[in-house]
C-alpha cells in the first residue's frame, strides 16, 4: 500500500523526467546516456537557488562555529538544554542548519524517478543506442553486469568520496572523515542499480566538485568574530574596570622627592 502511493506520487515526476529526456534525445538528438547527463545538468541548474543558500548556510556556521562549541561545552551533561540553547542561538543569529542539506534532499525525487524510467525503459519502444561512449553496452542494465559498470563505480566512488569532501567543510575531522567513507559502503547497493542511474549520481558529483572549486576561489573566506560583532544573550559581557582602579589610574603620580646634601647642595 505505502508503495503503490509513493510510485503515485513519483509519476507525474517521472513523466517529467522521461519527457525531458525524450526531448534531449529525439529533439536535440543526443544519444540516451548522454540525454542523462543533460538532464542531470538542468536539474542541477534548477537547484542553484538551493545551492546558494546551502553556501549562506555553510559561511554562516563556519562564521559562529567557536560559539556554539562553547555552548556544546556548557551543556555538554545536558542534552535538552543543549538542544534548547542550540535553538535559540540559530534563531537569534538566522541560522538554517537544514539549509545544507536541501539540494540532497532535493536530488532525491529526480534519482527515484529516473530509477523508475529506466526500469520501465524496455516496456517502451525507444529508438536509438542504449549504449555510452562504446564502452557502456545498454544504461539499463546493472552496473555489476559489465566489466565498464565497474569502471564507471570506481569513478562513482572517487566523485563520491570528493563531493562529500566540499559538502562537508564545517564540521570536524571526525565527521568529515565519516561522511567522506559512509557512501562509499553503499557501493555493492549502487551496483545493482542500472547503469544510466550510476551515470547520473557520477554527473551529480562532478558537478559538485565544480561547484566547490569555484565557490573555494569566488566566495571570500568568513572572518571570525571581532569583538565590534553583534551580541548575543550567550555572548560573555565585557569586563568592566572597578572604580576604585579607575580612581587610582586617574590620579596624577606624587611629585619627587628629592634630597639635598648637607651645606645646600642637591645629591
């Protein structure tokens, strides 16, 4: 039953995805696999406004990063306090941790509903060379089929492990490391997928990896904190001198004494 309404509301998705490719291939006259490509690029092109918000999203958690691991330190005994004190820092300072994630999220519908136009692929009368660059035999066959299926995953995995890379700039090295080898772990799942499906997530992440080399040198690194930065409820307040210091600091220093020798003269 969750099926049958998830494949439901993926159709008229699917339509879209098959349309598109039908016009890169029948209209432009671009052979199938590269039709993926070319669809993968205008659904990335699509998703530049989530592109640049999830940039927003990164610069602003590198910019604040040494505040909230303070907060983490605070609360670290506290879990719901630390949630909480989280909270109201993002919302004080506009921060959307989700932002960094949206254009994933967003892959995500187009990847299950390209799945589905290759699996249906063979039900329909296509014209044209399955085949890519004479290497790829057909892009609905499984990746593990073809001796170039496995080639085409060993790019997958170096674009994988690269793209994660770049989407994962703000976090520690622990986590970087971590978000960097866990898809490589889903390689024997993706190697069941057709090969058209592994062509696509390749594009997707090469296009990533673009991405992050031209926002490296177009996007100005975030300076941290100075301290004429806006104040927060946790920002510590500044420390004021005590009066009773300020009084002796303002004072003028006592006039030298000086010692006169006996008969008038000075030592």
């Amino acid at each position: 039953m969750i099926g049958m309404l998830v494949f439901s509301v993926l159709q008229p998705l699917e339509n879209a995805v098959a349309w598109l490719l039908d016009r890169f291939h029948y209209n432009v006259g671009l052979p199938w696999a590269w039709s993926i490509i070319a669809t993968t690029i205008v659904v990335r092109i699509i998703l530049v406004p989530l592109t640049v918000r999830q940039i927003h999203s990164m610069q602003s958690l590198q910019k604040h990063a040494p505040e909230m691991k303070e907060i983490q330190r605070k609360y670290k005994g506290d879990r719901q306090k630390l949630n909480e004190e989280l909270m109201k820092f993002y919302k004080e300072n506009n921060i959307n941790p989700a932002a960094s994630c949206l254009p994933l999220l967003a892959q995500l519908p187009v990847f299950f509903a390209l799945y589905l136009t290759l699996r249906h692929f063979s039900k329909h009368a296509h014209t044209g060379s399955l085949s890519w660059l004479h290497i790829v035999p057909s892009i609905t066959k499984n990746a593990n089929t073809h001796w170039s299926g496995y080639l085409l995953l060993g790019i997958y995995a170096g674009s994988q492990v690269l793209s994660s890379y770049f989407m994962s700039t703000t976090m520690d090295k622990t986590q970087r490391y971590i978000m960097m080898v866990v898809p490589l772990i889903f390689i024997t799942v993706v190697a069941r997928f057709p090969t058209g499906l592994v062509l696509y997530w390749v594009t997707t992440n090469l296009w990533t990896v673009g991405q992050g080399l031209i926002t490296r040198r177009l996007v100005p690194k975030t300076p941290l904190p100075t301290f004429g930065a806006k104040r927060t409820s946790r920002t510590p307040a500044k420390l004021e001198p005590e009066p009773a210091k300020l009084a002796a600091a303002s004072k003028p220093p006592p006039p030298r004494r000086v010692k006169r020798k006996k008969g008038g003269g000075r030592r």
